[in-house]
C-alpha cells in the first residue's frame, strides 16, 4: 500500500535532538519582548465575546486536537494568556488559495479572533505598503522579534536555474524564505505546494519547485497540506503552540496527527454505501443521488489522510464527497502525479469490512490513531510537568510498538474487494 | 527624471513588478512585469483532459472556480458536449457569488488602502460618522455607538504598537482626501466586508464542497447529485440556503458597498480624469441563459469597443487572439514577434532578465513572465468596465440604467467612464447587477428541477475510446478580472497542448513586438506621483484592475539624461 503517511510517528526533533521549544530563560516568546499584556481573553471580552464562547471554544479545539477533555481549562489559559503572535507570511509559487482559506476562517467568531489576534506584519494580499515599504516591515519584524516570530510560506520554491522563476523586490523567493526562516521561532507551511512544491513540481513542471522543509531546517517546520488547506486545521495547529509551546504530534511527513491520522474513508459519510457494494458508477445515476460511495468513479479517499469529513469546509458547510465528486488527494505527498488520473479507481481496492474480522483498514488504524491520541496527550502532559518541574525539554518520543505492524497488517488483508462486485450498468470506467 | 521600482505590489493575488519613470510629478512611462512563473501549461501536457480543470482551477485561489470552468468549457466543446440546464444554471450561481463576494473584497481589502487613510480615521467624530453614513443608507451598523466601538479597537490596535499589515502604510499622504469621518466609515465597513465574505461564500461549498477551490466540476456537467426527493442530493431545501445567503450578500451590496463607492467616489472626482489606458476593450461575455450556447443568451454580452467608440460594438471570436513573447521571458525559436494563436501557442521559459538580486529591470529587452495576447494585433482592455462598457453600448437595458444612474449621481459625463474611477464604478454596478440576478437564475433551476428534470451531466463521451484522435476546444468565460479563456488541442486521449490567455495577461501585458503597452502601463501614463517614496497614486490606477498574479510595480524616474537614478520604492 504506497503512502501510508499515518503508519511511523515520531514527535518534532531538532537537528540537535531535542524538540523546538523555546528555552525557559529565553528572552523573547511571543510579541513584544517580555510581553505578556494584552491577553487574547481580554481582547475576546473587549470584543464583545462571552466567557462561555471562548470556553466553548477552548473545548472545540481541544477536541479538534485530539486531547483530553481536562485539557480545555489548558488550552483556554494559554491562548487567553498570549499577546499577538508575530507573524510573516511569504507566497511563492502559490494561488493564493491558502490565503483565501484563511480570509474564510470560521469558528463562529471566536477562532476569527484568535487570528485577528495574531499581529500579521507581513503578508503581500492584505497589507497596505507596497515595495521597499513592505519590505521595511518584514525587516522590522525579523529584526524586533528574532526567535520570536512565525513564519507562514505558502506556494512553492523554485529552486532551478538560481530561483529566477520567483523573485519578489528582486530577491529570489528562496533567498527570502531563507532569510526569514534563520530567527524564525516556528514555521508552518500552509497548502501543498509549501509542502512539497505541490502543483509547480508536478511532472512537466520545469522550475525546479520544493517544499519548505528543502531549503529551512526540518525541526522546525510543520506541515499543513491540502489545496488548500483546511483552515481549522491552522487554528488548531497554532492554539495547540500556544498551550504546549511546540507543534502536535506529527506522522513521518511533518504533519499533525490530529488533522492528517485517519484515512478519509475510515471517517466518510457514504462508508456505509461501500460497505453495501453501491457505488455511483456514472454521474447522475440514482446511486450518485442517494449518496452512494463514489470510489469507482475514482475517489481517492481510501489512500488519502486527512479530517475533510468530520471538519468540512467553510464553517462546517461541506465537503467534496458530501457534494458528490471524489476526493482528488490533496493531502498527500506529490498527489497531483501520485492521485491522478482522478477518475480512474484506486489500483489497490480498499477491503471490505467481513464479519469475522471486520474492515482491517479502518479497524488498524482506529487502533492507531486511538492510541496515538491517547499517547499524545499523556506525553504532552508529561512533558509539561517535566518542563515546569526542570525548566528543561525532553527529547522526542515515538509512538507505541505496534502502530506499524497494524499498518502493516493491512497490506496483507484478503478482503473480498469492491472490485468483485458486478456493475449493473458496466460503465465503471 | 526618476525611475522608481515598485516590488512587491501588495494586496493583489500573485506577484508584481513595476516600474515607471517620473518627470514633473507625472507617470511618463511605465513597465509591467510578472515576476512569477510556474509553467502550468507544461504541467497538463500529457494528461487526461478530464483532469484539467483540477490542475487549471490552481491558477488563482482569488478568483477562485474560473479557470475550472473555463477548462471544463474547452474540453466540452472539443468534445461537442452540451451541458444539461441544471448544470448551466449551478455553474451561474457559482461563477455569480464568485464575482460578487470577490468584487466587495476587491473593494474593501484590496483596493480602499489607497482610498482611505485609516490613522485618520481615529480623529473621528462617532456621531458625525453615523450622520455621514445614514444619510448614504439605513444599514443597520451605520450608527453612532458602532461607529465608537470600532474606533476604540482601532485605537487599542494603533496604541499597542503591532500595527501588523497596516504597519508601514502611506498614512498621512497628501492625496489622501476624505474627511476623518469617511474614514472611520470606510474603515468599519473593512471590518464588517471581513465577516459578511466569509459567509456568502458558503454558496459554493454547499454547491462546490469548498471554497476556495470548489470540487464538484466535471466534463460534460457537475459532480453532484439533483433530486428533490433525496436528502443527500442538491434538493430544494438546500437551495433554499443558497436563497438565505443570496439574500444577505445582496442587502450588503445595497446598503454598503454600492453607498460606500459612490461616496468615496464623489469625494475623487478627478480621479476620473486618470487611468485612461488603451481604449480597446473586449468581453467574451457569460451566464448562458438558454441552453443553446450562444452568446446571445448571455446575460454579459459578448463584444468589443475599439477606440472608446460607444456607437459601435465589435464582434468576437476566439480565432482573433493571438500572444507574443517579444517581450516576455520565452521564446518562439527566432521568431518572438509572431503573434500565436493558443491552438500553436508555445510555452518555452527562457529567463533573460537580469540575475538576482537586482535593483531594476531596466535594460532588459525581455522584462516579463506575462506574454503578450493581442486580439487581431491590437491591445486590448478587459475587466467589469470592459463588460459594462459592451453591454452599455449593446444596449443591454440594466446595465445602460444602472450607468445613467451612478454618472447622473456623480454629475460626471460618459467620458468619465474612461478612468482608474470608471473601472471602481464599473465593478460596483456589475455586483449590484449579478447579485439580483442570481436570484433568477435560482428559481429557473427549482422550476426545472419541479419538471422533473434530474439531469446534471452529459456523459456520453464520459468514456475516452469514444473520442476522436484528434480535437481541439476553447472555452470562453468572463472572470471577475475580465475576459478568460482557455485551448486545448487532444490527440490520442491526452493533452496535446494546453493554453491559457487570462485576464491580468491581458491587461498586465508587457510590449509588443511593435513596442505598444499593455494596459496597465499604458494606464499609467500620466497618473500624478506626489512623492516618488510611497507612490500611492500608482498604486490607485493598478489595483482599478483588481490585478491578480504575483507580481510589482516599478516606478522610474530617469534623470534627464543618460544618468537615471534608480530608486526602489
């Protein structure tokens, strides 16, 4: 089975082994130096927010991150607590779509605030100098908050022919990410071609494109692919910061398990409809208005990690497969080569779930994601008090044994396929 | 004379370069480069046409869902598809909210910076505020205690010291005009415009499954299923959503968007004497009414105006447009001039600009990611004054009221129209204009629907063994940003070439091989520069095309003479 992204965990390390949190004694954490006024809470309240909103909230993401109930009061505190979060955001080879998604950040209200209350000194769509004006803020960003600020990099880096195919005031894209990633405290990179150079490093693409992680150091860099990405998932990603001081657990390609841990198909509406063997085999046909499964018109679900079922997009509104088109992938690591053609079915069916030993897929990496969760919120607990007790960071842990053996377990599954089932019209192209 | 470079052009979609040279306080000459390549075209040679729309629609996240349909479009009529007229009218409603929610950002968040100084806005008085903005519209914000409280977050805001993407801003300029109240006005409503687009987007997700990028396009129709009698298919409860946010974007437009441009307008009244540009404009026109195809049943209709000639609408048809590369940064094997019609258009990169980093581009024959379209070797204008302009003179009876009504409320004349003012006011009628049509195009789809028609996609040529070896298709379509199509050539089941010609390459066009301007250097000539540091004027007459690509400005001032300073603003 190719690109199992949820078999292998391993939490962030540094290239010097230890994980990215910032040092206790460190002069600078967020915003100001030594600042910690201007509570987000206090900007809630004065912005009309109720104490029971912003708790609701604070559960809401605790439970968009997987972690215990008891860790909302955590959760509220820490954001409550943290002054506006310096932030650049570069575009490189990019649409902009990861832009747009987050101009659509919905959690009625509230996660609208949380990014209001980020201090975006640098972003090309939404501020208001042009040229060397802008320029001056990204300098005086890096050079006010060294160590102290995130940085966002949406789009590719073409890397070919000394980065000429992006250059913004002259300077080549690379050069500029380089330049912002050396002081900054955390990256994430945001879309899939910030990821992996996603849609300009497809094959034919002739710029030479990659990914944050190429040209910034790996330790401190997340992963939030998607195209776009979904923007709870970045909500998520930098309140979890906030309460803990370092990025979720993340699986072997740098993204956070709680967003990029379950297979769609394992999470998706018409999974029922797979299970029954009725598929959508044309567009329009009964099936595809009752909502049946759509893998044979090429759903890339059953190979692709991440939570677009249960988070859907725009508030909550949908997503791709509740409308009724396939999921295209856009998650996974070169998917614009890896899932297409779209329409043509998975090469390897998914199983189906038997009565004796029920879906080997979903069933393992239930058990994964389960225990991951579970892990992940007593390490990250441990880790806390360790981190009050000591004042010093632990080094990285992995997963239980046994995560990649269930993987595992699933390529050797023998379940009848839906591939055995007959289509009544044959036209399952 | 100076020559001011001015990268990166912010608030647009993409990556901007320009430069103009400055003499006397006036714009003498301009340079228009897109500093970002990405090679899409060479992307999709090779794969299943099927496909493309998934990889085009990744041309721009801002106007978002255009280049899918424009794909879909090209490899239907290669395919010689007709789309069923449930699929027609849910790409209407698509495409419709997409030029709606976009044209208020574009306004609000793109384009009111250069318009509004917000510092000023915090010597407000509330109350004159909410007598200001009453006296424009009863929206029911427009008060004095609204008006106190976002003033208070702004103070809070400017106080604390991270100004954050208003850091850094022309604050304080001189050719900011409007009173601290209009401001303070403009200001909320840039607050208010945040959360109203984030809620009629939601249009294309229940429609889509998203936005940005909707998902549910497929050749020869739409992915979803239409059904009034099943819940998990587009049934008319769930229209009656769409109806809810229809609704709510069009109170916006109406008692917001329309007031607030007319009165920033009214208070820039010479800004109708600059911009100018070329004169030429062109529109493929959209929104299919009927399901025959053609560009009569458009609602925009489809036309050119050459020379600013409103007696005279020209016919058009896609074999006219044709790209060079004299220019640009690719070449055509020795013969760069040549104008290539995107059935034989050629996408081969050659950087010949100068290495980064660098200060200037001047020098550089090539100067360009953006090739140069020319329809029938003429330079051509396109955008919502482009539309409104076409449809004025086709004599298409909402758009000729809607502009009688803004000039008439302006006290201006039609030659205004002709203006970096004209393109804010064209916008501003196209949204009042496609908001309340959607509403038409909504209940044609639940009348449909309520005849029993379930049909959502053509899919008798789903199948690839049953197309022919060879064929070529184009599909037209006006984005938000002004005249798009795409070409494809099919041979053998694949992409044999795959063309794009949008609308910021039209009007962001470098010269010519005859050495003529594209449409935002040419607009730029003459645009009025007070202080060569912070621009803002050139930023007003760019962004009036709402430019979407990643690029920047150079502003170029040569000294008389051989020695030009260059400064980098």
């Amino acid at each position: 089975m190719r690109l199992m992204g949820g078999a292998s965990v391993t939490t962030r390390r540094s290239s010097s082994g230890g994980p990215i949190v910032p040092r206790p004694d460190h002069p600078v954490r967020w915003g100001r130096p030594m600042a910690h006024q201007d509570g987000l809470y206090d900007a809630l309240v004065a912005r009309g927010i109720s104490r029971r909103d912003f708790l609701r909230f604070s559960a809401a993401m605790t439970a968009a991150l997987s972690l215990p109930g008891s860790y909302t009061a955590r959760v509220a505190a820490a954001v409550a607590a943290a002054p506006r979060v310096p932030v650049i955001w570069l575009e490189g080879q990019d649409c902009a779509g990861n832009t747009e998604a987050f101009l659509r950040a919905s959690h009625p209200t509230v996660a609208e605030l949380v990014l209001d209350t980020l201090s975006v000194n640098y972003h090309e769509t939404i501020m208001a100098p042009s040229g060397k004006a802008a320029e001056q803020s990204m300098a005086d960003t890096i050079a006010t908050y060294p160590n102290g600020y995130v940085l966002i990099v949406e789009g590719g880096i073409p890397i070919a022919e000394g980065g000429i195919y992006c250059t913004v005031g002259g300077r080549t894209f690379e050069s500029i990410v380089r330049d912002a990633a050396d002081k900054a405290l955390a990256i994430i990179s945001v879309g899939t071609c910030a990821f992996d150079g996603g849609l300009p490093a497809a094959n034919g693409g002739p710029t030479g494109a990659v990914g944050v992680n190429t040209v910034a150091p790996r330790a401190k860099v997340i992963n939030l692919p998607g195209c776009p990405l979904n923007v709870q998932n970045l909500t998520a990603t930098l309140v979890h910061f906030l309460t803990f001081d370092e990025w979720p657990a993340v699986d072997t390609y740098d993204r956070p398990l709680f967003a990029y841990g379950q297979l769609i198909h394992d999470q998706c509406e018409r999974r029922a409809h797979f299970e029954q063997g009725e598929y959508v085999v044309a567009w329009g046909d009964e099936g595809h208005r009752k909502g049946w499964c759509l893998y044979k018109m090429g759903c890339k679900g059953p190979e692709t990690f991440a939570n677009c079922p249960t988070v859907r997009f725009n508030d909550r509104t949908s997503w791709p497969v509740k409308v009724g088109h396939g999921c295209v992938g856009c998650t996974m690591p070169s998917f614009w080569d890896e899932m297409s053609p779209f329409y043509r079915r998975l090469p390897t069916p998914p199983p189906f779930a038997t009565e004796v030993t029920a879906d080997q897929v979903g069933i393992g990496l239930v058990a994964a994601v389960t225990g991951l969760a579970a892990a992940h919120g007593a390490i990250s607990y441990a880790r806390h008090r360790r981190q009050v007790a000591a004042g010093t960071a632990q080094t990285a842990e992995t997963v239980p044994a046994g995560t990649a053996t269930m993987a595992e377990s699933t390529e050797t599954a023998t379940s009848p396929s839906p591939d055995d089932v007959v289509d009544e019209k044959g036209t399952d192209q | 004379m100076t020559r001011i470079a001015i990268d990166p052009i912010t608030r647009i979609e993409g990556h901007l370069r320009i430069e103009v040279e400055v003499e006397n306080g006036v714009v003498k000459d301009a340079w228009s480069s897109g500093t970002m390549f990405r090679g899409l075209e060479l992307i999709l040679k090779d794969r299943d046409p099927r496909d493309a729309w998934v990889f085009a629609q990744r041309a721009c996240g801002v106007c978002t869902t255009v280049h899918a349909l424009a794909s879909v479009r090209a490899v239907e009529n290669a395919l010689q598809l007709r789309i069923p007229t449930n699929a027609r009218l849910i790409r209407n409603l698509i495409a419709g909210i997409q030029f709606v929610q976009d044209h208020v950002i574009h306004f609000y968040h793109l384009h009111a910076l250069d318009w509004v100084d917000v510092v000023s806005a915090l010597s407000a008085d509330p109350a004159a505020t909410a007598q200001l903005a009453g006296s424009l519209s009863d929206w029911p914000t427009n008060s004095t205690g609204n008006f106190k409280t976002v003033q208070a977050k702004l103070k809070t805001f400017v106080d604390s010291g991270q100004l954050g993407p208003f850091a850094n801003g022309y604050w304080g300029h001189p050719a900011y005009k409007l009173p601290p109240e209009a401001n303070l006005m403009a200001v909320a409503h840039y607050l208010e415009a945040l959360d109203w687009q984030r809620d009629v987007i939601k249009i294309q997700a229940m429609l889509g499954g998203k936005n940005p990028h909707p998902q549910s396009y497929v050749v020869g129709g739409m992915a979803m299923g239409v059904d009034p009698n099943s819940p998990t298919a587009l049934t008319t409860r769930r229209l009656s959503e769409v109806t809810e946010l229809t609704q709510e974007a069009q109170a916006f437009v109406e008692g917001v968007y329309l007031p607030d441009v007319l009165a920033i307008a009214g208070l820039y009244k010479d800004w109708a004497g600059v911009g100018a540009g070329i004169g030429n404009y062109l529109a493929y026109g959209d929104f299919p009414e009927d399901d025959s195809g053609q560009p009569e049943a458009f609602y925009l209709p489809r036309g050119r105006i050459m020379n600013r000639d409103l007696t005279k609408v020209e016919a058009v048809d896609h074999i006219g447009v044709g790209e060079s590369v004299s220019h640009s940064w690719y070449t055509y094997g020795g013969d760069d001039g040549a104008l290539k019609h995107p059935w034989d258009g050629v996408t081969e990169p050659t950087y010949t600009g100068p290495r980064p980093p660098f200060d200037t581009l001047e020098g550089s024959d090539k100067y360009s990611w953006l090739k140069a379209p020319r329809y029938e070797d003429q330079p051509m204008e396109v955008g919502p004054l482009a539309r409104m302009l076409v449809a004025y003179a086709s004599g298409h009876k909402d758009v000729k009221a809607g502009v009688d009504g803004i000039l008439s409320a302006l006290g201006v004349g039609p030659e205004a129209l002709f203006s970096t003012l004209g393109r804010v006011a064209a916008r501003a009628l196209e949204t009042k204009l496609l908001i309340a049509r959607m509403s038409t195009w909504q209940a044609d789809l639940e009348h449909n629907l309520d005849t029993g028609d379930l049909a959502i996609a053509d899919i008798s040529r789903w199948d690839p063994a049953s197309w022919p070896a060879d064929a070529k298709g184009w599909g037209m379509e006006e984005a938000p940003r002004g005249a798009l199509a795409h070409w494809v050539v099919i041979k053998d089941q694949k992409i044999a070439n795959y063309q794009l010609v949008v609308p910021s390459t039209w009007n962001g066009s470098p010269r010519d091989a005859r050495g003529r301007r594209g449409a935002w250097e040419e607009a730029l000539i003459g645009t009025p520069v007070a202080d060569p540091e912070r621009p803002v004027e050139v930023l007003r007459t760019i962004h009036s095309f709402d430019p979407c690509m990643a690029c920047a400005v150079h502003v170029h001032d040569p000294a008389a003479g051989s020695g030009v300073e260059i400064q980098v603003v």
